[in-house]
C-alpha cells in the first residue's frame, strides 16, 4: 500500500525563494528519505531523517520529522534553476528496507 | 565506478506487442529492484532480486509481467502482452549486500520510459 504522499502536487517558484514539500504517511516509520528525480535522470538519495530526530540539514535542505502527525517536510532554500527536480518522499514497507514512494511534488524553479 | 544502466532509455510499442526491458546493476550489487512510475501516480515497487532469486515480488502487477536475473548479474523484464496501462517510466536500482539498515547504498538507473500506444 501507499506510504508517502507528497504534496503539493506541484510547485512553481522564482529562483531565490524557498520551496517546501510536505510528506504524510500512515504506519510507524524507523526513518524517513526524500529523493530527487531529474527529468531523465534515475532517483537520487538526498536526505535520511531517522524517528527519533526532528530536524535535519544538509547544505540548502532542511528536513523536519513530525511522528505525531506522520509528516515530514522538505524546505530548499534560495533555490536555484538547476533544483527544478520532482521530490519524492519514501519510508521502507513493512519490516524490511525496500523504499517506498509517494507521487512527488514536481518543482519548477523559474531563472 | 559505472552506475546502474538501463535499456533502452525509450520504447514506444503497440498494444499487444512485447517488450524487455534490461537492467545491469553497479557491478557486485547483489540486490536488485524494478519500479515503475505511471504518469502522475506514486512510484510503485514491483519485485526484488537477490542474486538470481526473486525475494519479494508483491508488486509485479500481473501475469503479463516477468522478471529474470539469470546469473546474478543484469535483470530483464519482459511485458507480454504490453497494454496501454503498462505506459510509464519502469526503474531498476541495485544495493549491495550489507548492512540492510545502510539505505545509502541505493542506486536507481535513469529508468526507461515505455509507451505503449
């Protein structure tokens, strides 16, 4: 079944602003992934946010965990051109390790 | 070190033909996962080798569907027949054999986009 859903569905910015992406989920998660996918390009891992941590940052992103309300969210700050990408979020199903993914939020950083 | 590769990066079929798909994982990865991504739709597991054996294929939609990694070493996944709803970016990723808590050894491919018209 479905874990992650992101949304917005899509997002279209100018470059220099901040883009945030939510992510619900419905069962108990140990950790939690967003992925960027490129347009023909395979997924890339960019971060992992683990149950007991509630934010996280690396370079321009910013992650934050909410388990009581099993939500995270994606924030990229001054964005650039080059972050039009679809972010995918994704927990592991069941007990094992396998991500699974949501739709995504399809972002459109205008120069 | 080369990534995960997939062929072709297109395929455009109609209804009723049959399609493979390759994938040759990062080599030594002993794991290896197909996906598949329908326009505007989640992106949805389908199975997942371990060496040659099929761990877990829960997600492969129906019989039209068969995944083989014959040796170990790439995948093929065959549609036969293809259907309009087969149309949608189809993506392999390979890990190494490890620590199964490690998430960071996850490498996908740049997928093949198939449509099926």
């Amino acid at each position: 079944s479905q874990q992650g859903e992101e949304d917005p569905q899509a997002l279209s910015i100018q470059e220099g602003e901040n883009a945030t992406m939510n992510c619900s989920y419905k069962t108990s998660i140990n950790n939690l992934q967003w992925y960027r996918q490129n347009s023909g390009r395979g997924l890339v891992h960019l971060i992992l946010i683990r149950s007991n941590e509630r934010e996280k940052h690396s370079g321009r992103l910013r992650v934050t965990l909410d388990t009581s309300k099993k939500s995270s969210s994606l924030l990229i700050t001054a964005s650039r051109a080059a972050d039009t990408a679809s972010y995918f979020c994704a927990t592991y199903r069941g007990g094992s390790y396998i991500p699974t993914f949501g739709r995504g939020t399809s972002l459109i950083v205008h120069p | 070190e080369a990534g995960v590769t997939q062929f072709p990066s297109h395929s455009v079929i109609e209804k009723g033909q049959t399609v493979t798909l390759r994938c040759d994982p990062i080599s030594g990865h002993d794991n290896l996962y197909w996906y598949r991504r329908v326009m505007g739709k989640e992106i949805k597991f389908l199975l997942h080798f371990v060496k040659e054996s099929k761990q877990d294929e829960s997600g492969m939609p129906n019989n039209r569907f068969l995944a083989e990694r014959t040796g170990g070493t790439y995948s093929t996944l065959k549609v036969q027949p293809a259907e309009l709803e087969d149309s949608g970016v189809y993506f392999c990723a390979s890990s190494p054999l490890g620590d199964p808590k490690d998430p960071y050894g996850y490498t996908f491919g740049s997928g093949t986009r198939l449509t099926v018209v």
